[in-house]
C-alpha cells in the first residue's frame, strides 16, 4: 500500500475550498469513506454542497488538522 498523505508543503499550498477527496487524503481517509460521511454529514470538517458536488473549506480542515490558520501559505505551483 502507497502512502498517499500529504506534506505540509502541499497542505498549506492548498486553495480555499478543496475536493471531498482532497480533504480525505489530508486526514488519511480512504475517498469512499470521506463520500458517506459527507453524505450522512459527519464529515470531521465543514463540508459544503455546492450544485451536485461537495467542497470542503480548507481553514476548516487545517483546524481538524491542528494547524495554525495564521501560517504562511505557499503559492500555488503554476
């Protein structure tokens, strides 16, 4: 099995709202696990539904995650 979490060069490089998907990987969620909690909304973060599709706000996770929401963010690669 791949480690597939992420760094905190990633997670501070995230945008505003990031992906269900995205926010699972960050937790170390499996993504189909991170979907039915969303759904039954006992996600472990705010999660908002947006048209047919779920975002999740990044402060929210960084919160869950213990990280300072005043940290520095790293600009997104181009």
């Amino acid at each position: 099995m791949t480690d597939n979490s992420m760094t905190r060069a990633e997670l501070l490089a995230l945008p505003v709202t990031v992906s269900v998907g995205t926010a699972a990987r960050a937790l170390g969620l499996g993504r189909s696990t991170a979907y039915e909690l969303a759904r039954r909304d006992e996600f472990p973060c705010p999660v908002l539904h947006v048209g047919g599709s779920y975002r999740v706000p990044t402060a929210g996770l960084f919160r869950v995650l213990g990280m300072e929401s005043g940290e520095p963010r790293v600009p997104p690669r181009a």
